[in-house]
C-alpha cells in the first residue's frame, strides 16, 4: 500500500504567521476507519500515526515520522503494518535524504534510502536509490521537496487562499514525482474549530488561527484522472494540523490528535 507518510511529515511543519518560522513539535494521532468500500474488503482498522520534527530554517529540517495501524479484513487475519521514516530537507530545497524501513506483522517488508541534490530550488535534481545505487534518476526541474512546497501553499492561505498545482517529489514511493493539486481555504477563527475546542489535547491551539487543506496526488503519466490518494487536515498557524483525513481510494483513515508537544524553538543566527 502507498503510504503518504513523507508527504504528511512536511505538511505539519511550516509556521503560517512567518512563512519562514517552523515550529518544532510532537504530535500523535489515533487513527481510525472513516470508510471502506465494497471492493477493500476491510472490516475495520486502527492505529497511530506519530512524528516529531526538528530544525531551523538555517541549518535544515529533520523529520521523524511512524504509523502504524492494524488492518482487520472482511476474511482472513490481521494484519499490521509499521511504516517509520525519517527525511531531512536542507535549507533552500537543494538537498533530501529520506530513509524509509516497513515492517508487515513484524516481518521486514521494505527498507530503503533516497538522496537528491540539486543545484538551486528550481533545478533538476538527481536522485539515488540505496537499492540501485548505479541508476541514478532525475528529479524534475521546478519540482518541489516537502518543505518546498508546503510554504507555497501556507503562502496561498496567507494570501486568502485558492488552488495551487506543483509537481512535488517527497521519497514517499521511490524515484516517483507526483502533480499534486492542493486547495487551501480562508482561515478559521481561533476557537472555531468545535472538533478542537473539545480536545484537551488541542488546548495550546485555542488562541490560533487555522486553514483547511486538501492535496490530492496524481501520477505524472496523466493515464488516469483519479488520484492516487488524498489527504485534508486543518492547519494552525503554529503548524499543528488537526482533523486528519487520509483517503487513499477504497478506503478513509481518520485521524484525531491525542497528544501535543511544543519543542523549544531553535532560531538563526
């Protein structure tokens, strides 16, 4: 199953009232079954969904991501799957090493590192595989990484909202860039988010704006107009996202936030 792990990471990072301050935090997230289709086949599941993310805007971000979520089908036995990624974004969108480890029911299912360098945020990159370390790939020219690409949309909201289409490469599925189609709408009022006000966990965000997002990721080859999945969350200002929606086709996962912490913030020089 594709994860969107990569993707997610990057999207809980940017601080909206500067589109230049990250707020570093720890976020967990239960997930839940929102829907399933007849053709998933899926009785019910559950996990979390958890990440961390450190740096500075001057020496780069680190982003440590896991999920990890038990899958219970219609016939058959359960199944969990443990995604764990970590992905580092140099400053100015020029380097990403992500470094990716699976597990299914305990056993290894993938593991793998990707590194990309280019010469400016708006260059063609090249990429290598750890699994095909004499094949090098080539990362299209003006295409977002993660950090990249999330202050454009945080800029977007800033700017009142609207739509943004960006070819985005996040590591999530090997060499493959993805065109992802976001929509970001006018902010929310802190305090009106009723979902949020409710949740002790989400206290530190009372005081705080938020946008609703919603990314949709297409595959370049424009052979089908479905995506391949979507996400959608609220976004507050501090760069906590709430009301995550993970919707990857024939099936929903949703995810509600348990618990928030607020790491101290590392400024530049």
């Amino acid at each position: 199953m594709k994860t969107v792990l990569p993707f997610l990471a990057a999207l809980f990072v940017a601080g909206a009232a500067d589109a230049a301050t990250v707020a570093p935090h720890r976020a967990i997230y239960d997930l839940t079954l929102l829907r399933a289709n007849e053709g998933a086949s899926l009785q019910s599941a559950a996990g979390k969904l958890a990440f961390e993310i450190d740096g500075s805007t001057c020496e780069g971000f680190t982003v440590n991501f896991r999920m990890a979520t038990k899958y219970r089908p219609d016939e058959g036995d359960v199944t969990v799957i443990d995604t764990m990624t970590t992905t580092y974004e140099s400053p100015g969108a020029t380097e990403l090493r992500h470094q990716l480890k699976e597990t299914v029911d305990g056993a290894v299912k993938d593991t793998g590192r990707i590194k990309v360098t280019r010469a400016s945020a708006d260059a063609e990159g090249q990429g290598v595989l750890s699994t095909k370390p004499n094949e090098p790939f080539a990362i299209p020219a003006g295409a977002a990484l993660p950090m990249q690409h999330q202050l454009r949309l945080m800029a977007l909201g800033e700017a009142g909202g609207g739509r943004d289409s960006s070819i985005v490469f996040d590591g999530s599925d090997g060499e493959k860039s993805f065109r992802a189609i976001s929509f970001v709408g006018r902010q929310k009022p802190p305090g009106s988010i009723v979902r949020d006000t409710a949740n002790p966990a989400a206290a530190p965000l009372k005081t705080l704006g938020a946008w609703p997002i919603t990314v949709s990721y297409y595959a370049l080859d424009g052979k089908t107009e479905e995506p391949e999945y979507q996400v959608s969350f609220d976004m507050y200002e501090n760069g906590v996202a709430t009301g995550l929606v993970l919707d990857y086709g024939d099936f929903a996962l949703g995810g509600t936030l348990s618990q928030l912490t607020l790491l101290d913030k590392q400024s530049c020089p």
